[in-house]
C-alpha cells in the first residue's frame, strides 16, 4: 500500500504495510497504523493508496 506523503509526487511515495484498522461509530475503517520504512504512523484511509487486492 502507498502511503500518500504531501513532500514528493506520487510515483515516489513510500511503500507501507497495515498493521491495524480502527473503524469509525458506523463501522467503517476510518484509520489504519501502518509501518513506513521501520516506524508506525496512524493515517487516515483517505492518505493510503491500495496496490492489489488481497484473496
């Protein structure tokens, strides 16, 4: 998953892995703790770019 960073352009945002979800009061995922280049950061859903699907 890409993690949008507001200080590079897109094709050079970094690669980052969801290590966990909070959902919103309706349920929904609203943020996610994901790990960027060995530290944890909390982003909101809208900021993380999804590279495939997972079965």
């Amino acid at each position: 998953m890409h993690v949008c960073d507001e200080n590079s352009s897109r094709g050079h945002w970094p690669l980052g892995d969801v290590q966990e979800v909070s959902n919103g009061r309706h349920g929904l995922v609203r943020t996610c703790k994901v790990r960027v280049n060995g530290t944890e950061k909390v982003r909101p859903v809208t900021q993380l770019c999804v590279l495939e699907h997972a079965a």
